[in-house]
C-alpha cells in the first residue's frame, strides 16, 4: 500500500499503485521520472508514490471523475502542510513549520512549491526571491533603492542575483526572530562580514549587540544601507562633545561626504592603541 | 530529456547563450554594482542534469556567467539517499565608483605621496597664531596650497574602487543508513579589493584670544584613503545527526578562520614633510599643553580589522509529543572567538615625545609598539568572547482548534578580553597626546580605559491561534524580551509585549488577516549623564537602549473576485516612542508601508500584473548645542533643537506577457519606477540672537533617488527545445544628495577645509541600454 504521506487527507477508496497512474498520464509520470519524489525509496519511503500525495485512487480510475481525487493545491492548507510533513519532519529545515509565521497564516507548502515543477527545490518559481516578494512587496520595493544586498534575480545577463532570501531566512521556521536562520541577527550578518566577528579593543555597542541597529537589511534609501543618514544617525545616541551636538550646516565637514565617519572611520571598532574615538 | 547509457539515466538541462550591446552614461560602476555585463558573447547560464533511472545515480552542473566578474560554478552528485558530494565557485563584484586619491599605492598597506610635494605644502602652512581674528579669512598661504593640491588632483589618473568575493567550497554528505546522516563542508572566500576609508584631523583655533574655550574654532584636515581589502575566510562545518519521523538529533561543530593580509594602512601627510610636536600660544585660555598646532605630522597609521578564529559546537534535538498534536525543539550552543593581532604603536609620529606627553614618565620612543606593553601592561588584546545560545520552541494541538505556540531563547556575549587602560593616545595620528577618553575625568589624566562589552539577551514568547469557527482564527501573544548589559551605561531592559490578532476566511476565494502588538520597554540602571560612567548629555539616552512604547499593525487581504485577477493589499504601521521625559535624542520614530498587487490573466495568452508599494517613515529627535556658560550645565532649553527626517517610497512595477502566437512567440515585457525622498525639518524655535550658533536650524534640502526599468524579451520557439529572441534593457538611476561633494572642498566649508583632500568617489548616477539577442536550448 502506498500509504505514505497520505494518511492526511480523509478520502475514500483503496490504493491502486501508480502503475495504474502511468497509464492515462504517462507524460506526467515520464516528467516525474527524474522529479526526487520519484527517489523517496532511496530515502527510506519505499512505498511512496502518486497516492502518497493525491490519495486513493480507485474512485478516480473507476470514474474518471477529477473529483474523485485529492488535488493537494485545492486542499485544505492545514491538510497539505500535513500530508507533506509525514516525510519532511525528518528534515531538520522543516521542524519548526508548526507555529510558525507562515503556518499560522494559513500558507501551505503547494502556496511556494510546484512538487511537479522542475524548479530547484521545486519551487513554484524559478526565481526564489520572486516567489517570495509576490507576497512581500515592500522588500521587493527595496531592490530598487539606493543600497541593497546583491538580490535582484539572475534569469539574464543584465541581471545580479547573488543572493536569495533564504540565504538568511529559513520560511519554515527559525529560532530567531524574522526566521533567520541562525542563532542571531548578527551570526547571520557575520556569515559573509566574518570581519565584524572578532572583539576589539574600542567596541561600538550597537555593533556588538545588533547590526540592525544602524542597518536595514533589506534596502535603504541612504548610503551603506544605514536605518538613515549620517550624521544624524550618529547624533541620535551622541552628545558628549560640542560638535556632536550642533545642528549643522550643508557645508560642515560633519555633515559632507562621509559625515562624522570622515574622522571617525572605525564606526564598528578599532584595535588601535591610539584608536579609543573610533578614529584610527 | 533524453535517455542515456541504454535507458539506464536521463540527461537534460539548458543553455542560453546571449550576444549584448551595453551603452552607459554615468557610473559603469554603479551600474554593474553587483554584476558583470559585458558586450558581445556571452553565454548566461548552462545547466546539466543526468538522473539515474535504473541506476541511484545522480549529476547536477550549473554554470551561469562563465569567465566573467559575476561567475558562478556548481557541481553537485552522488547517490539517491546515500551520499551527495559538490563543488562549487562563486564570485561576487562589488564595484562602488571612480575617484581620483593623490596618494599612491592604491591596494597596497602603504600610501604614500613625494616628498616635494609635502615640502611645497608645509612651506605655505599657516599656523593658528599667524591666521589672526578670523581663521577662515583667504590667505596667500592657504591659496598656495590649494593651488597645489588643485593641480595635483587634475594631474592624477583615477582609481576605481570597488572589491570582489571569490567564494569556493566543497561539501560532503553521507547517510550511513536512511536516518543516520553526516556531513562536512569546508569553504574558502577570497575578498580582494579596495574601498574608501577616510582618515580626518583638525585644528584647533582661538577666534577669540583670551576668549571661552566655546569658542574656539576648528580648522578641518584629512585625506580620503584607498583601505586595502584582503580577506581570507575559512570556514569548516562537521556534523552528525539522527533524523527520524518522531524525534532528530545532531551536532555539529564549525570552525571559522578569519584572516586580514594588510590588517594596517600607512599613509603620508601630504601637508606635512616634518613632524613637530603640537603647540600652544600666548592668550590661548585652554592651557593644556599643545592643544592647538596638532595637525603637523608626516605620516599616519590605521589599525584595519584584525584576523580572528572562532568555534562554535551545536547540539539540536526535536521530538515529536503525539499525545498532544505536539513538537519540542531545542538547540543549544556554544562559541568561542579569538582576536589576539599585536598592537600597533601608539602612533608613527616621533613628535609626540618629551614635554608634550606629559603621563610618560621619561623619555619614552612613542613610535616602538614596545611602549604600548610597558605603559599598559599589553601587547595585544587576547580577545576572547565566549557566547551560550538556548533556544526551545514547543507548539501543540492539543484540542482541534487550538494550537499554542512557545518559544524561549537565551543568547550569552560573554566578552572575557582584557581590559586595558592606556595612560593616553594620540588620536588622527596628530602631534598631541590625550590623556583622557573624552570623558568628565579627562582633566585627571584618567587614561583611556577599555571596556569589554558583553550581554545577555532573552526571549519568551506565548502564542495562541484559536479556530473560532472554521472560517475565522483568532490569535493571542505575549512575549517578553530582556537585555542585561556589562560595562555599559545601562544595566538592564525588559520589554513586555501582548497583542492579538485575526484571521478571516470566509470563502475559498477570500482571506483576510490583521495583527496588533503592544510593548513597553523599561530600562534599569541607566547612569546619568555628564558622568564617568556616562559622558553623555544629562536627559540623552540611546533609542536602542531607552524606555521604548511601541505600536505595530500588520494587516493582509487576498481576493481572487473572478478566476481571472488576484488582488493582494498589505499593510503595515510601527510607531515607537522612546525615552520617556528624557528630552534627547530619537524621540519617536513611525512608518507605514501599504502595497497592493493585482494580477489579471484575461486569456490564456495574456498576463498583466501591478504592484504599488507607498513607504512613509518619520524619525523625531531632539539635541542641544553644547554650551558651557554656567559651570556643570552645558545644556540650555534656548540651544535644543529638533530635527525630523522624512523618509518617502514609491515603487511601482507593472508587466505584461503576451504569447503572441500560442507556443511559439512571447512578448514579456515589464517596468519598475522607484521614488525616495528624504526631506529634513530642522527647526530651533528661539532666536538666533538668543542662541548658540551651533544651535541654529539650518535648511537641508532633500535626497532623492530615482531608478527606472525597462526590460522587453521577445522570444520564439523555433521547437519545443530551441527559442531565439531578443532583448531589451533600459536602466536610469539618478541621486541628488547633498553630502556628495566634489573631491575637493577647499574654502567652501564650515571649517575651511583647504587641507581635506576627498576622492570624489561619490559619483553614483547613471543611464544604461543594453541590447541583445539570444538562444535558448533545452533538452
């Protein structure tokens, strides 16, 4: 029996084997061929197969009525995410779906994969960041702007994507907040700035505790995706000295090109005996 | 597909192969940001496939950009369920812009300029005393210098800088049986390249001889400098686990080599061919020694991020509860950094001796890292930062319509580096040595002492979604999320949160869904201002560290009112309030970002979708000139002033796709515009005659970012595998920000900047079309 998976859904009739399935859709099961589902025996799922997913199939092959069978992408999300995680709760990326944000908003795993596409991952499209800002429009919006991580897609030569939204997020959940996949926003960050790992000897708190603090992670309207600009970003936590407090012309040195980081450069920290104002 | 090796596997995959035309005005460097478009041949991307029929067996090759900046290679294979190996190379450009640096040596640890060209610059140097009443006053030396370094910077070839990531990696996975799985994974990135860094001094002058120490001016001085870029980080990532439909464990282990090959820069002066200790004049009332002429120094030295090693175990476990529709997960970790790079000495500038470091006591080579150890008992820092992360989350249903959500996270920084406190430090590399971290204990000659941060975060959080009825969920949270703090100006945090939420389905066709969340911030223990422990302003607080009440709405609705159309409306509002009564710094800030999207597929042929996205965000804060009229209150409710930002995006994108003949010729076709605005009201409402005139609004004008798309692709299916077609891209992108100055700013700032040499690297706009055709195969 090919119970696999379909225990899930509350259907009628008995199981007929996909053999049975080949023979009014073999072009379907020729695609599916080289599908991995069509490897969950080398998986440990030896009797998985069409019905896994869609069901017992005797109703269907009896009449012929589409009806008569399980359709996972017109099926209850509650259901799909359910029948899916009978394999995928093996998979340490999908433990925490129960109780995630995407769960409990009712997304089921058909909402993002095709499982008959030839996408990687099988996604429902090709592009994953795509897919993702179908429904996040306003991290889509900040591709466009002045700073950004390296996302557009890369379907053509013109095209720069590099990286993609799981390359910090997991979607089926995380023990982070924002369901990042890693143990802190700033492990995540330290993944590709591995520079800003390490102690130093002049430490800027904010740096140490939270990169979001100054950055936004997405998108930014200002330079080196910063939350806002320089100086007064600084100005919001500083006003020690007299020139940290002044509200500052255009044609101040604070405020021009790089702003206070024109003599303060080491704005995540210095190592330098010399380098206590973050200076050198 | 195509069956090979007699039926035994299948081969497929594709190719695109493109030939290209770019023209671009403007920035080529901000136009290829993140990419490489080259003209003429090009093949994008190639992928290749064979999947074992008969056979377990498996080969995936994925090529896109072949021999260009943006590269990228991958090689994955192995046996179905059992092992899987793969290769990969990436490489990612970073390119910034063009600008012109008078030093030479751009990518290398060492900048330097010729030495008659310092000597011309110190010959017309003008010192505090002799620039009389007005410092900002044109003077025939200051003209002298700019001449020169006007003519020097025409005379200089531009440097582009820009970096790039070469990332390469091998990765090996192994199921000893189908629940038992190992792994290791071993990557090598390679980050070469230059960025700007910018390395600023100044001079102090006296406008008022014999005057307040207030008024004393500043005359501005630095030099924008190429950072060399060499990083190699080396990362090693073991692990073993169980993995079973009821219950998963595992560990893993990784290892983080972090190296920096030129972890200093160097660089000349070009101003200075001498170096003289710093000095003071007759009528100056600020009388520590050397407090003015500080900038006369010969050579600098930036200490640049250090190499590091870390480690970190990780033991995760999940368990299934059945008895109560329930899930149990866990992780625990710990991590371990190392930073142990030597110290640099404490400047390059032999003029800092003698009478002018008053805290050495003898005669002491400031220039010898080995006066760093005897004066503060380190030669380097032994960074050691240890951190314990927890994290557990249990979910269950316990009854039908109920599912509860609970997560609990603990993460410990433990920084265990050496505190050190230095008798002093000569800051921008001038001829002056501080005896103070700028803090109320300067004047004792304190020192500057380190503090190693560390702190404890917590979270916890409740979560109850309830089915209502079966079209509705109804949603309560609660959480809390606590910070406790070392060697910091605050001891402790907590902020409570509760909210709730909705999530309507009534038909198929329909959902809607809405959430609002409450949280208050209380801060314990933050110290005073104008204290030791804090030297900031007495009423300032740090918006990430102070009393906080937040306010946040997420709304979503998705309608499908015909078969045709999908209409999808998010929304969402944040407003923070912080501080309290404290009057400084960020007092509030709000956004609201709302987005609609609508798809519309009249036919089979026919597709058009819209989006629109409006983001608002508005951040209040409030500071005061420094004034120091009365002893002990610098702060008078006649110097505050506020300023509010105003952040404003529009994005709009719309597209089409036609199926022009059905199977055979495509039209897709789509547009982006992207608006941002940055508008700033800085206002002080006293007089100006009534303040300080550090404390004086002044007008900013906005900051604009502008950026269209235009992208065309016409394709024909010549078969079922091969497609032609051509495409079109149009590209504009267009800033107006005011701090973008050209390289060289000499007379024209606040501060007469004759002696501040910019690159100008700052140029960003650009207009691109890139035209092109292509083939397109798949097997």
């Amino acid at each position: 029996l090919l119970l696999v998976g379909a225990m899930a859904f509350a259907t009628d009739g008995s199981y007929v084997g996909s053999e049975k399935c080949k023979e009014c859709h073999p072009d379907l099961a020729k695609a599916f061929s080289t599908n991995i589902h069509a490897k969950a025996g080398e998986y440990g799922f030896k009797d998985a197969g069409c019905e896994s997913c869609h069901g017992p199939a005797s109703g269907h092959v009896e009449a012929g009525d589409t009806a008569a069978i399980i359709n996972p992408a017109k099926t209850d999300y509650e259901a799909v995410s359910a029948s899916c995680l009978k394999c995928h709760s093996k998979d340490k990326k999908q433990v925490l779906w129960h109780g995630s944000i995407h769960e409990s908003q009712q997304i089921s795993c058909v909402a993002c994969h095709k499982i008959h596409g030839g996408n990687d991952r099988l996604l429902a499209n090709k592009l994953e960041n795509e897919l993702c800002w179908s429904c996040h429009l306003d991290v889509r919006a900040d591709m466009f702007k002045r700073s950004k991580h390296p996302m557009r897609d890369s379907s053509t030569p013109t095209t720069e994507g590099k990286m993609t939204c799981s390359s910090c997020h997991n979607p089926h959940g995380a023990m982070s907040e924002k369901l990042i996949d890693a143990r802190s926003f700033n492990d995540k960050c330290y993944e590709c700035h591995a520079e800003k790992r390490a102690p130093l000897l002049w430490e800027h708190s904010p740096v140490k505790e939270e990169c979001t603090t100054c950055h936004s992670a997405h998108g930014s309207s200002h330079n080196k995706m910063l939350v806002t600009m320089v100086p007064r970003l600084c100005q919001q936590c500083h006003m020690q000295g007299r020139h940290q407090t002044a509200a500052l012309a255009t044609n101040s040195v604070l405020v021009f090109n790089r702003g206070c980081l024109n003599c303060h450069p080491m704005v995540h920290g210095s190592n330098h005996p010399s380098g206590a104002i973050l200076q050198r | 597909d195509m069956d090979i090796m007699g039926g035994k596997a299948t081969l497929s995959g594709e190719s695109n192969v493109a030939v290209q035309q770019k023209y671009v005005n403007g920035s080529e460097q901000k136009f290829e940001e993140y990419r490489d478009v080259q003209n003429g041949v090009v093949l994008q991307d190639l992928r290749l496939r064979i999947d074992g029929n008969t056979i377990p067996y498996y080969l995936d090759l994925k090529v896109m950009h072949p021999a260009l900046s943006d590269e990228f290679y991958r090689l994955q294979g192995g046996q179905y369920g059992k092992f899987g190996i793969e290769l990969f190379y990436d490489s990612i450009p970073h390119n910034y812009a063009t600008g012109t640096l008078i030093l030479s040596g751009a990518g290398t640890d060492n900048l330097t300029i010729a030495n008659q060209i310092q000597q011309d610059m110190q010959a017309n140097e003008l010192l505090t005393p002799a620039r009389g009443t007005n410092p900002l006053a044109p003077n025939p030396q200051d003209a002298a210098q700019q001449a020169i370094t006007t003519d020097l910077l025409a005379n200089t070839n531009t440097t582009v800088f820009a970096f790039k990531r070469e990332k390469a990696g091998f990765s090996v996975g192994y199921n000893f049986t189908d629940d038992i799985k190992s792994w290791a994974r071993v990557t090598n990135e390679k980050k070469t390249g230059t960025r700007v860094i910018t390395i600023g001094d100044y001079e102090r002058y006296p406008q008022i001889p014999g005057g307040p120490h207030i008024s004393d001016l500043f005359l501005v001085a630095g030099t924008e400098l190429a950072e060399p870029i060499q990083y190699r980080t080396t990362v090693l990532n073991v692990g073993t686990g169980i993995y079973k439909k009821e219950w998963l464990a595992d560990i893993q282990y990784t290892f983080t080599n972090f190296d920096n090959e030129d972890s200093t820069l160097r660089w000349d002066n070009p101003y200075r061919s001498t170096s003289i200790s710093s000095s003071n004049f007759a009528g100056a009332t600020n009388t520590s020694n050397g407090d003015f002429n500080r900038g006369r120094f010969t050579m600098g030295q930036l200490d640049l991020v250090p190499s590091s090693q870390s480690h970190d175990i990780t033991l995760s476990g999940s368990v299934e509860l059945p008895a109560i529709h329930g899930r149990f997960t866990g992780t625990v970790s710990y991590g371990m950094v190392f930073q142990n790079d030597s110290f640099l000495p404490y400047t390059l500038n032999a003029a800092v001796s003698g009478t002018n470091v008053p805290a050495f006591a003898g005669p002491a080579n400031i220039t010898d890292p080995a006066t760093v150890l005897a004066t503060s008992g380190h030669s380097s820092l032994n960074g050691d930062v240890r951190t314990i992360t927890q994290s557990y989350v249990f979910t269950c249903k316990p009854v039908e319509p109920l599912t509860v959500t609970a997560k609990y996270r603990y993460y410990d920084y433990d920084n265990l580096s050496d505190a050190i406190t230095f008798p002093g430090y000569a800051a921008f590399s001038e001829s002056f040595w501080r005896t103070g971290n700028n803090d109320p204990r300067a004047t004792a000659n304190a020192g500057a002492p380190s503090s190693p941060l560390s702190y404890t975060r917590q979270n916890a959080g409740l979560v109850v979604d309830y089915h209502l009825f079966k079209p509705l969920t109804v949603t309560v949270e609660g959480g809390w999320e606590g910070w406790d703090r070392e060697n910091l100006r605050i001891n402790s945090t907590d902020e409570l949160g509760i909210g709730g939420g909705f999530l309507y389905k009534p038909i198929k066709a329909v959902i809607f869904s809405g959430r609002y969340r409450y949280a208050h911030r209380t801060v314990n223990g933050y110290e005073p201002g104008n204290t030791a422990e804090n030297p900031e302003a007495v009423g300032q607080v740090n918006f990430d560290w102070a009393d906080r009440i937040r306010h946040r709405v997420d709304a979503r609705l998705a309608i499908l009112p015909v078969q045709s159309v999908t209409i999808g409306v998010t929304w969402q509002y944040l407003k923070d309030d912080y501080g309290g009564n404290n009057p400084f710094g960020l007092k509030s800030s709000e956004s609201l970002a709302g987005a609609i999207d609508v798809a519309y597929r009249p036919s089979d042929i026919v597709t058009l979708y819209a989006s629109y996205v409006q983001e608002y965000s508005k951040g209040a804060m409030q500071s005061a000139a420094k004034d120091n009229a009365v002893a002990g209150q610098n702060y008078f409710p006649r110097n505050f002033w506020n300023s509010d930002i105003y952040d404003k995006a529009e994005t709009v994108g719309t597209g089409v796709t036609v199926q022009v003949i059905p199977g055979k010729l495509t039209l897709n076709t789509s547009y982006n515009l992207s608006f941002t605005k940055t508008e700033f009201s800085n206002t002080n409402p006293n007089l100006a005659s009534d303040t300080l005139q550090n404390a004086i609004a002044q007008a900013w004008p906005p900051i604009r970012n502008r950026y269209q798309e235009v992208r065309v692709d016409i394709g024909y299916n010549l078969t079922k595998k091969l497609k032609v077609g051509v495409a079109y891209l149009y590209e504009w992108y267009k800033l107006d920000d005011f701090v973008n100055t050209p390289a060289y700013m000499a007379g024209l700032s606040a501060e007469n900047s004759t002696k501040f040499v910019f690159t100008g690297a700052n140029q960003y706009s650009y207009e691109a079309n890139v035209a092109g055709a292509y083939v397109s195969y798949t097997f």
